[in-house]
C-alpha cells in the first residue's frame, strides 16, 4: 500500500510494510558530485509531482571491508550519485509527538551506509518510535583535510541530515523535540562529537554512544601529512581541486592502501615521528580544525560540552577480537609481542598479570585483545562519562557481554556483535551471530534503547563515577553490575589515549 509525505522540497511516496510505513532514499541534501564532491552540503533542488521512496538510495563511495571481516560483517552496495539520502520507518505519518531515533552507521569512516540490512527500523517503528538512517560522505571524500575545500565535510553532512529531521520529521509522526541520535563505532565517535559542536546545539535530546567515544580526531598537521602521502601516491597535488579529477576507484585504492599501512607499522621516513608512534588511530576521521572542530571530542565533553544532552554509553566485553580473531593471528601472539604492546600504550609489563587475574585472558593473544579494547573502546568511553560527572543531564552505562558462537566462539562478545540485537535483526546477522542467537537478550536489549529515546531512563540506575553501575547484558541473565572489571581499569589511570 502506498502512501504519501510532503516534505519542505517534495513530495515523497513510501510504502506500507507489516503495519509500518517506510520511506527510502529521500534526499537531504545535493548530490555530491563534480564541483559539489568536496563541498559543504547544500540543500537538494525541490521537485514537483511525488517522488518514489520504495527503495535505497545509492550508497557512498567506499572499499569494501578487509576480507576476514567482510565475511562476518554484510554491506550493501548501492550505485549512484545522489548518495545524501536518508530513510525513515513509522508507525502512522498521521501521529503526533512520537519519539525520534536517528542512526548513525559505523564503519572507521570509511565503510558502510545507513541502509544495511541489519539497520532495518521496522522493529523501533513496532515500538512507536520513528526511526532516520542515512548515508554520509566517506574517506577520503568525507574527511581529507584539504586546503581548497572545508574540513569535515562527512561531520556537515550529518549535520545536515539532523537539520533535515529537525525540518520534516512532524510530517512523519515525529517529535523534533525528542531526538535520540545513537551509533555504533564510528558513528559513535560521530555522535560524541556531534554532542561537543555549536552547529549541532539544539538538533537532538538524547544520545546513543555504542563502542566508540570521544579520542579519534586527527590532529590538523596529521591530517595534512595524510593527504600529502595520499595525493603523492596518486600523483597529483593535494587538493580538492586535483583530488576531483582522480576516478573514483583509483582514490578508493590508494585509500585503502594508506589506511592499512597506518594500521600496521608506518614508517617514520615516510608518515613523521607523531604518526609513527601511533598518533593517529583512524586516518580519515574527523580532523581538529580550529573552525568546526575546535579539540578533540573527549576535551571538549571534559570542558562542559553536551552536559544538556542525557548519554546512554557503553561497549562489548570483547570488542577488538573482531579485528584480530578472524585473521587467525591470535594463537601466534608472543609474550614480547604482548610486552611490546603494554609499552607502547603505557603500561608496564606486570600488566598482563593484571588481566590474567581478572578473568580477561591467559594466553598472550587473549590479553592483547583485551588491552587494546581497553585503549581504543573501554577507557575512553568511561572518560568521556567521567567527564560528566557534573553535567545537567543524566549518563546511564551498559556493557554486551553475550559471546557468539561463531568462529568456533574466538569472537567473544566483540566489536558490533551488539548492533542486531538493538535493531532486533538477528537474521539478517546470521554470519557475526549466528543461526540460533538468543532472542530474548534482543528483546531486552532493544526495549531498553526504546525506554531511553522516549522517556531519558532505559530502565538501570544511572552511572556516576562514584558507583559505576552498568547494565551488563549477557544470556541468559542481564543484571547491573557495579564498577565491571575495576582492577584493569585502573590501570589506565593518568595514561594518555
């Protein structure tokens, strides 16, 4: 059945599906194409007559993922220019005042897209939630810091999209006042930065922080080193202007090339001391720019920014074995491997004991697994809500505890292993959790983050420095735990991220 909205520059027509109706790949901005690829977004062109919105929109350029991890993880890959768009799943357009919730996919800034199959909304449009995912501009493309176009271009357009919510999401059944902006990883760090920026004040209530915080901005000079390898790499000059020229997937090769260097060992000759010695954790995240972007995310949470905004925060127990168990690379970790690694992100070799002693792992492969979801994901997660301790709203922690099966269980409970419970699309996840997940755990997990976009309260006590009360949830039972793995947290106090 269909079914038609008019928005500020269109109408647009959606379909009804099990109850729910749906709109697909409305665009809230241009397309960014020739002379709009490394602009600021700018509002689409009206049209006349009703638009169809039966179907994705394209997607944004990108590679696709490294192949131990696309196995587990599916994209979708949809071409086409007008890659601005966005989606939305309601209950009834007619309604009044109904909760928002808009999605912000991960990726590392490089890959994936709010149309995924595991993102589907229908299960929070069931629960009377309006549901907005959408796409933003990627890599290179989104985030290279260049001197003849504005920085953080994929930052503006979220920003941009979270404008078109806040302009049109009424003529849908949404409250504009009531806007709950959650996501996972990237679009996690993409949330907690949002929550620091004047341009984003006032566009959302609540926010959703799932594996991912506030310490993966790039420091301006590491972004002009990135883009000068980049485009000598390419062989042009490193700017907009000549980046455009390039085909687009020649600049998704060198891309990828960089960021898998960046990730392994970047030589000092080639990258600088500062990148060398791991300054840079994602190479085409967004960069401190002294405009948008004026510090990193962490220090402007830890200045008072966001303190209006209630948090909901958390991440997996296991979250880096997602990049590291598939690989196979685990069993073959050494003890000076391990030892390396404590030194490099400032722990003392006793550290391992420490991680041993609290249940975290035996095996070298196993305590470094733990250690770097500690630095990348666990620690700066808990700054960030520590830095809240005194801010007007209120910040509630959780912790996803369950381990798939997968991989002969060496996943754990790792990095995304949470998103399709909180979308309640446990079948379209099948290669990351499996054939029989517990659909219980879905439940809880979901009607949690339903609770908290509607009222502020997922249903546990909130977190304080003082108590450090998580909801830790596992199956069969989800209980709030207080103060979750204290011994290894503490020895991150004082170590910089």
């Amino acid at each position: 059945m269909e079914i038609v909205v008019r928005t500020e520059t269109g109408a647009v027509r959606g379909r009804r599906e099990n109850g729910i109706a749906v709109f697909r790949g409305i665009p809230y901005a241009a397309p960014p194409t020739g002379a709009d690829r490394f602009t600021a977004p700018r509002p689409p062109e009206p049209w006349d007559g009703v638009r169809d919105a039966a179907e994705f929109g394209p997607t944004a350029p990108r590679p696709p993922y490294p192949e131990a991890i696309d196995r587990l993880l599916v994209e979708r890959f949809i071409a086409g220019e007008d890659c601005l768009n966005l989606n939305v799943w309601t209950p009834d357009p007619g309604a009044v005042g109904l909760p928002v919730m808009v999605w912000i996919h991960g990726g590392a800034f490089t890959n994936g897209s709010g149309s995924e199959p595991v993102y589907d909304g229908a299960a929070f449009a069931r629960d009377g939630v309006v549901l907005v995912s959408f796409n933003y501009r990627l890599g290179v493309i989104g985030f290279a810091d260049l001197p003849d176009a504005p920085a953080n271009r994929g930052l503006l357009d979220q920003i941009a999209a979270l404008e078109w919510v806040r302009d049109n999401i009424a003529r849908f059944g949404g409250d504009p006042a009531n806007v709950t902006v959650f996501g996972e990883s990237a679009g996690a760090m993409s949330v907690c930065t949002l929550m620091t920026l004047s341009r984003a004040r006032g566009l959302f209530r609540r926010a959703v922080l799932q594996s991912g915080a506030g310490t993966a901005a790039v420091a301006q000079e590491d972004a002009a080193t990135i883009t000068r390898v980049l485009a000598e790499r390419l062989g042009v000059s490193p700017t907009a202007a000549a980046l455009a020229e390039v085909p687009t997937p020649r600049l998704l090769e060198v891309q990828q090339q960089v960021s898998a260097e960046l990730q392994v060992a970047p030589d000092p000759a080639v990258w600088g001391e500062r990148i060398a010695r791991g300054s840079v954790l994602l190479p085409f995240a967004p960069t401190v720019d002294g405009a948008l972007l004026a510090q990193r995310p962490a220090e402007a949470v830890a200045a008072g920014a966001g303190g209006d905004v209630d948090l909901l925060f958390g991440t997996t127990s296991d979250e880096y074995r997602l990049f590291l168990a598939p690989t196979g690379i685990l069993p073959f970790v050494t003890g000076d491997h391990l030892a390396a690694r404590l030194a490099q992100a400032g722990l003392d070799a006793d550290a391992a004991k420490v991680y041993t002693a609290e249940g975290r792992g035996e095996e070298p492969g196993d305590i470094l697994a733990s250690v770097i979801t500690d630095q990348v994901f666990r620690i700066p997660a808990y700054r960030v809500a520590e830095a809240r301790a005194g801010a007007s709203a209120r910040t509630f922690g959780y912790e996803f505890a369950w381990r798939t099966p997968q991989l002969d269980g060496s996943l754990g409970a790792c990095h995304a292993v949470e998103v399709p419970f909180v979308f309640r699309t446990l079948d379209r996840a099948a290669p990351l959790v499996g054939e029989n997940p517990p659909e219980e755990l879905a439940e809880a997990v979901h009607a949690a983050w339903v609770r908290f976009a509607a009222t502020g309260d997922p249903g546990w006590p909130r977190w304080t420095p003082e108590t450090r009360l998580t909801m830790r949830f596992d199956h069969p039972e989800a209980a709030v735990a207080a103060d979750p793995h204290p011994a290894t947290r503490r020895l991150w106090d004082g170590v910089p991220l």
